[in-house]
C-alpha cells in the first residue's frame, strides 16, 4: 500500500507525457546569458572580466553573501559583457554573456561516465567540495545546498529523505534521470547521508505513477550493495499519487509520521529533504570534481508535437528561445509558456530568458489551459480547505487579505501556506485564492520578521 | 386594581431611582478625566479616517494633537489649512499653513503609445499583477492599469480611463490623503504641490531604462536627454537614472521645460490657454 500525507491534495491528470524520452544533450548554444541570481540569497559576484576567455567548469562568480553559491561557467568562450538583463519575470539581474567556441574542460574535472563509489569519509571535505560546485537544491527552491547539509548546532538529522516525488503533472527530468542514471543518484545520496551522520536513516519517495524508476533505484541499490559489501542501507518508499506529495513538510509526514511545526525547519524535526537532481549534482561535484552546470529540462505540452516531447541536458544560461528553436519554435496552439510545472511555475513572460541552474521544464499550455474561470462569489462550500494539505482556510485567508487584517491572518496560520495553489485549482467560483494569500503571507511574514528585530 | 397599579408604578420608579445612583456613583469612581479638547477637535476633523495624517482615524489624531501639542507635524492632509487653522485655535497655538498636495500619475503610457507585449490573464490587481512578473508591456516602471489606486481612494477621485488604461485623478475630489501612493506597487503615483490655481509641471514618466530603450516601450517616456534640465533657469529640474524630476519646491511654473523635452513627457495643466493671437504676435 503506497503512502501519502493524512490531509488535503488533488489529484490532478499526471499527463507524463515526455516520460519515455531518453535524455539527449541540448546542442551548444551561439551565446549564454549566465545569471547572476540562480540560488535564493545573495546575488553572486562575477570574478570575470570582459574579454577574458573562461573553460568550461571555471568559477566566473563567487557567493555574495552566507547564503549564496559558486556560479561556473557552463561552456568555453569568451566574456562579451557584464550587463543587466531581464530574466524570466521581466526582472533586471546581473548576467555575464559568453560567446562560446566548443569545449575545453577546466582539467580538475573527471568526465568518465564510470560510476565512482569511494566516497570520501571527511564530511567537511565533502561540504566544501558541494560548497565548491556551487550546488543548490534542484527541487525548485534553488537554496544552496552546502547551508542544507550544515546543520546548526544542537540538531541531529535522523531521516534524510530523497525526493523523487516530481507530483507536479507533466514534469518528467527526475523521472528519466531515476532511470538513466540511478546508481549516481544512489552514491549522491549516500554521500549526503555521510556528511548528517551514522544516525541519520536514507529514504528515497517516489510516486507510484514512475514505477521504472521505482525498479531502476531498487536494482542500483542492489547493484551497488553487491561491489560494496551492501553499505547502502536506503530504503525506496512507494508514494500514492497525489499533489502536493513532492512538498517537504508533506514528504517528512508521510515517510516519518512527523510534523514539522508552524514556521520551524525539517531539521526541527530531524529530516533533511533533498532533491534526487541534487543528489546527483553532489555525486558529480565529489565523486568527478564537476561544477553544477547542467541540468535536466522537460520540454512538454498537450500542443506540441509527440516528436518533440523531450528531457534535455541543458547547459545553464541556454536562452529559452534557443531551446524553442530546437523544436521548431513556438507550437501553433500554445498560448502560454511557463517554467516549470503548471501548478507552481512560472509564465515565461520574455523567451530571451535563459534557464538557469533550478529550470526543471519549459511547458507550452493552450488557450483553454490557461484561460481563468470567471470570477464570482464564494459559496461556502469548503473544497479549498479540504484540499489544503497544510489544513488552512483560503475561503477566510482570502477574505482577511481583501481585509488587510494581518492580526486575524497571521492568528489563522497565513504564514504556513506553502503556496502549492490546491484552493486555487478546487475553487469552483475561479477566485483569486491563492493570488491574495500569497501577498499576505509575505505581508505577515515581513510583520513577524520585524517584531523580532 | 387600582393598587396593584399604585404599586407597580412606586416599584419601578424606586429601582429606577436606586440603579440611577449606583450608575452614577461607579460613573465618578471610574471617572477619567479626558481632555475636552480631544472632542472639541475630532469634531472639527473631515472624518475620513483615511490615515492620510499617518494616524489611525480622526480621533487618533486629534489625541496625538493635543498629546504632542505639535501642529507642524500633526498635519490633516485633507482638511487642509483651513481646518488645521481652526485646530490651532482650540490648542492656542499658532496656525501652520502648508501648501496642498494633490496625487499626481506620474505615467504617461496610455495604451496608444505604450503597446502590450504580453497577455497578462490574471486577477485584476495591480498588487498581485507585480508579484508575478515586471509588466505586460515592454516598460517595467508603468502603470499597470488593474486600478488598485481607484479601489483605495476614499473620496472617489480616482477613475480609470479605459480608453488609457490609466487612472484620472479629480483633483477637485482628491483630498491629497496619499492612500494611492501606498496603494501602488509600481510608486507611479506621487503627491506634489497643487500649486496656484491649481497650475503645475511635472515629467510624468519614472522609467530608469536608457532612452532607447524606454523610447522603444513607450511613445511618451522621459528618455533623461536633459534637454529640461538645461533649459530651466531655475536649478528645479535634475536628470538621475535617466529620468527628470522637478523638484516642485523650485519650479517656479516658467513652463521652459515643457516646449523642450522632445517626447512630450513634460505635463503641465491648469495652465490658462492663451487666445491663438497673442501667441502668433
């Protein structure tokens, strides 16, 4: 029996449509934009100067800040400029143009496919290598993954549980890249599960809508286990297919039985989620010594054309117009492009944009996808706080934000919402839900953040 | 019969009586003495409770006046020197006068010359509109045209224009409370002197991009030429991120600005129009 989370989810139509397309390597770009904003946190800071020619893997920026990451170049060439440019949302961020020229790795980097299984038993060793790599959670929060495995003092990760999850619908890069590249993964999370301790139980969650990557981790745990002598004790949990599974407070309750409390951390109640891309991100920057510089993109949509649907190796700071060219531009019917999946990505609303190192799909939706319901009245009817997985009320979030009344919305648990649009997507009189509440939720939080101060 | 009347009535007037005593003995035991001029001058007050004074509502105020004793920084927007003269009277203090403001749309991208590039399908707010993404048209600075200004504003002085896609302020109605100015996410709205007979200048654009790229995105933005600044004699005018702003405790209404700037971001209103002879002599 598959578990799941006790409270609230939808179970929208999974249409995995690109899930049986192998992952092929997006062709080199002309020019990359590398942004300078990939991470939550500080900006990085560019090391390059114009003119300089970079290798690829080579730092061109440096954390800006505690909560930061490495940025590294992602092809050979030449830097053209140090310029704002608008990013996805229309907002200017700080980007470093490359021209490229074909590859010339930096020679620390070891490129054989060869699965390595030494990990090295120095956590600290390890942190710094992650911190090195410039690797951030690939889950979508993009937040550096060194400051993740640095538990503060006093906290003890006992679960640490690998999120294979991918309930948004459409999505399928984790789901290939379970299949392609499992014993990576599975190294990738022993080496996470290293640096929380000999205390710390490995779980890897996947929904039971992906069960050949369910088969792929199981044999490459057995496989591994058969060179090692069986050191890899993770065990492969079955999870119902229901959104928001993939969600980190939804993925500890379900895998640990606990609660994560109102505005505390997972480490709070000793897990540490992790991504599987991120799992592979940290086998590649400890086991090969390479920097974060690819990762994996679904191109998908029910108007693109089968041939077309496809799980690509990008480089970061691909323009999305190049990868639009690649399937031979914008399909007839589409009339929006998002980043990400449909439930919590982003309308593209420039296709100069570049992808960056947390892009998981460029997604085309039709006319009909994307057109709202009309707005009218709420009827009292409940569905939303019956699929709240957090167990909120958006019918009365929504009408305290219209309100402005932040003592009432910070008194019903506004601050919890986890922003995975389920009242939004239930509510049959097409309100805003989820519009307004995340508005508040920022509003409250601001109002909590400075009575600490 | 007759008794039982009697009776009812020397009753109830004696309860009566005792719980009047009682509610006026607790009424001076739990007495607190309040200022009469806190009444004296919310009473005074438009009664708005816009907030417009930095307070919570009229009464608030009115306690900060007399607490503080301090009518320069006490200050009711809306009603204005007129009232502010009266307050000074009850607090026997001397009146300030402050000039009135009125909000002023500083976005002169109506829909004519600032074409949309994106469809923006979303709940009609400006707030959640700029939570999403920069704007549906190629300038990230303008209005956003949803009219949350118009749903904030108490006297009803906002309307928009759907021909433009921006809001119109009345100035007659607009009480310079500065609700709008909160209220938009873009600060596109700014309060500024109303100036005599209600004559003023000012560049109604605060697009930061270089000028051919704010030219690009809209027909009436300030491309910062500085072609203004030189042209004032009066020291009012400043070009800072490629854009002019007048400084309306300078600009002395010379109008200078206005025939220069080439893109016609200038605005002045009010302004009497002369009869067509005396300007062609």
């Amino acid at each position: 029996m598959a578990k799941t989370f006790p409270i609230g989810g939808i179970h929208p139509a999974d249409k995995k449509i690109s899930r049986d397309s192998a992952i092929v390597a997006l062709p080199l770009p002309p020019v990359v934009y590398i942004s300078m904003c990939q991470h939550i946190g500080a900006p990085a800071v560019p090391v390059v100067t114009v003119g300089q020619k970079v290798r690829t893997g080579e730092v061109i920026a440096e954390p800006g800040g505690f909560v930061s990451a490495y940025i590294h170049s992602s092809v050979t060439g030449i830097v053209k400029s140090i310029a704002p440019r608008a990013d996805i949302t229309g907002k200017m961020v700080p980007h470093i143009e490359i021209e490229t020229m074909p590859d010339e790795w930096v020679d620390t980097v070891d490129l054989s496919t060869k699965i390595a299984c030494h990990i090295p038993d120095d956590p600290a060793a390890i942190v710094e290598a992650v911190k090195q790599a410039g690797v951030v959670g690939l889950g979508g929060a993009t937040f550096p993954t060194h400051v993740k495995l640095t538990p503060p003092p006093g906290k003890v990760a006992e679960y640490l549980i690998l999120n294979g999850t991918e309930c948004e619908p459409y999505l399928t890069s984790d789901n290939r890249i379970m299949v392609e590249r499992a014993e990576e993964i599975v190294v990738g999370a022993w080496i996470i599960n290293r640096v929380l301790g000999k205390q710390c139980r490995c779980f890897i969650g996947i929904e039971e809508n992906k069960p050949d990557a369910i088969e792929a981790i199981k044999k490459a745990i057995g496989r591994l286990n058969i060179l090692s002598g069986g050191i890899y004790e993770i065990e492969v949990v079955a999870l119902k297919k229901k959104y928001p599974q993939g969600g980190e407070k939804q993925l500890i309750r379900t895998i640990t039985g606990r609660e994560v409390k109102s505005m505390a951390l997972p480490i709070d109640s000793g897990a540490v989620v992790q991504n599987v891309a991120t799992a592979l991100a940290v086998y590649e920057a400890v086991m090969k010594h390479k920097p974060l510089t690819t990762n994996t993109l679904t191109v998908t949509g029910d108007c693109l054309d089968d041939a077309f649907q496809r799980n690509y190796l990008f480089r970061i700071g691909t323009p999305i117009s190049f990868v639009i060219d690649q399937i031979g531009g914008v399909p007839e019917n589409a009339a929006k492009v998002i980043s990400g999946g449909p439930m919590m990505g982003k309308a593209v609303s420039n296709l100069d944009a570049t992808l960056v190192k947390g892009s998981s799909a460029i997604l085309f939706l039709t006319e009909s996808q994307t057109r709202r319901p009309k707005e009218t009245v709420c009827i009292r009817c409940g569905k939303c706080a019956d699929a709240c997985p957090m167990g909120l009320e958006p019918f009365l979030l929504y009408r305290l934000a219209n309100a402005a009344n932040l003592e009432e919305l910070e008194k019903y648990s506004v601050q919890d919402c986890i922003e995975c649009g389920c009242c939004l997507y239930t509510c049959p009189a097409g309100l805003p839900l989820l519009d307004k509440i995340r508005l508040a939720k920022a509003d409250v939080l601001g109002a909590i953040r400075s009575r600490k101060k | 019969m007759g008794k039982i009347i009697i009776f009812t009535i020397l009753a109830l007037s004696l309860l009566g009586g005792l719980l009047a005593m009682i509610l006026h003995l607790v009424a001076r035991k739990f007495h607190v003495e309040e200022d009469s001029r806190i009444d004296e001058i919310e009473k005074l007050m438009p009664g708005a409770n816009c907030g417009g004074c930095g307070h919570a509502g009229c009464r608030a105020f009115a306690t900060a006046c007399v607490k503080e004793m301090d009518i320069e920084k006490n200050f009711c927007p809306v009603g204005g020197n007129e009232t502010m003269k009266k307050v000074a009277g009850v607090l026997g203090l001397e009146a300030v006068t402050k000039e009135p403001m009125v909000a002023v749309v500083r976005c002169g991208g109506a829909c004519s010359v600032r074409p949309t590039v994106t469809e923006y399908g979303g709940t009609a707010s400006c707030r959640v509109k700029a939570s999403l993404y920069s704007s549906d048209t190629a300038c990230p600075y303008g209005c956003l045209g949803c009219g949350d200004c118009a749903g904030v504003c108490a006297s009803g002085a906002i309307v928009m224009n759907p021909e433009t896609g921006l809001p119109e302020i009345d100035e007659n109605l607009c009480a310079g409370c500065g609700a709008c100015v909160k209220a938009c996410p873009k600060g596109v709205i700014e309060l500024r002197k109303k100036g005599p007979r209600g004559m003023r200048v000012f560049v109604s654009c605060i697009n930061k991009d270089k000028g051919p790229v704010a030219r690009k995105a809209c027909g009436a933005a300030c491309i910062g030429c500085g072609k203004c600044a030189k042209a004032c004699i009066h020291d009012a005018i400043e070009v800072t991120d490629n854009v002019a702003y007048i400084d309306f405790t300078k600009c002395k209404l010379c109008k200078k600005c206005v025939a220069e700037c080439p893109t016609g971001a200038i605005h002045a209103v009010n302004f009497p129009v002369l009869p067509k002879k005396q300007e062609e002599q």
